[in-house]
C-alpha cells in the first residue's frame, strides 16, 4: 500500500433543507506533504469536530481502488482524488484485510486505524444524491479513520507498513457490517465491544445487542 494521493479542503458553504451548511469534505490533492496531528490533519477545514477530527477521527483514509466503482455509478461528476473526503487516498487498500487496532507507520507519522466512516448527508450533498449513502453502506468499502500515534509529514508515495496488529479483533469490513447490519453477530460484538480503540460512545452502542 502506498499514498496515492494528500487532500485537504478549505471552508465550504452548502444549502441543506434551505439552510446553509459548513463543510470540509470537499478535499482537493495537494502537491505538498500533509501534517498528521493527534487531534487532525494541518490545514485541514473541519466543520463540525463532534463528528470529525480528534483523537479517534485524526485523518481519514480511503482506498483509490474503489474509484472506479463509483466513477461508473456517477460518471457526471467531476472527479478528481479526495472525491471521498478523504486526506490519504491509498493504493492498495483493502478494508476486508485491514484490523482495527492496526498500527501503520506512513512517511514520518504512526496511525491506528480505528473506525470505518459512516456516510451523513454532506457526503450525499456532495454526491448531488442522498441515495448514496445507503449505496455506500451496501457496498461496503467505507475507508477508515485513524487515530495519530506519533505526529509527522506524509507524502505521495509514501508506503504504508504494518508495524504492529492486535491478537483479536475484527476487519474494517467486518466492524462496518456489524453496525449497520439487521443480525449482528454475537461473536464479532463482544469482540468489538473489547477494543479500547474504539470510542467509548461506539462501544456503548454495540453492547445494546449484545443478547
């Protein structure tokens, strides 16, 4: 796996149900290194830190692997990498052989993948339809954030090299599933809901089906 490509955004103002909206999920490749911090990426537009940034949301990665599926879904758009939101764009990236709880050490920085993202109605706006969303659920391949372990410059190219993995956990796919599935499996929930790396809030929701 290596970076593909480094995106950032600036601040910008959508309508959503006649009102208007900041967001930061127009990324757009940039020729310069991108700084990973613990709590985001530098100069990188976040608009609403509930839900992005922080510890456990630090920088989002996805797969370019996956354009080609979307492209031939949505030709009409004009597509260009970090059309996910995504800061890393990554070649060779697979969610149904990425842990959660993986360390990886890209360019200067350390990550821990963390979490898949899950699809809200800025990423359908941006899309121009809210169909999206549920598309983006089936066809799961959601990317992943991360969380920083160690600060530090990342490049186009840089690879990215497992350097550590936990004894027990689950894929990004399997954890992705898992939420949004009907019949979640009972085996994959305890194992979830053991994971220190997930936020505390997401662990609470996965116990409710714990039987």
């Amino acid at each position: 796996m290596y970076i593909k490509s480094t995106n950032i955004s600036e601040p910008k103002t959508i309508l959503w149900q006649n009102k208007e909206v900041s967001t930061g999920i127009f990324k757009i490749p940039t020729q310069n290194p991108i700084y990973l911090g613990k709590q985001g990426v530098n100069n990188d537009f976040i608009a609403d830190k509930k839900v992005h940034g922080g510890t456990f949301k630090a920088c989002y990665l996805f797969s370019a692997d996956h354009y080609p599926y979307w492209k031939t879904l949505y030709p009409d758009l004009d597509w260009n990498w970090g059309m996910f939101g995504e800061n890393l764009t990554v070649n060779g990236m697979n969610e149904t052989q990425m842990m959660v709880g993986d360390i990886y050490k890209i360019g200067e920085a350390s990550v821990q993948v963390t979490q898949p993202r899950e699809p809200c109605f800025k990423f359908g706006a941006k899309f121009g339809s809210q169909n999206i969303l549920k598309q983006f659920i089936d066809h799961g391949f959601p990317g992943t954030y991360v969380s920083v372990i160690e600060e530090g410059l990342v490049r186009t190219k840089d690879k990215l090299t497992l350097v550590d993995r936990l004894e027990e956990s689950l894929t990004v796919a399997e954890l992705y599933n898992l939420i949004f599935s009907k019949v979640k499996s009972q085996n994959l929930l305890n194992i979830a809901v053991s994971l220190n790396i997930l936020p505390e809030r997401k662990r609470e929701k996965l116990k409710q089906f714990i039987v």
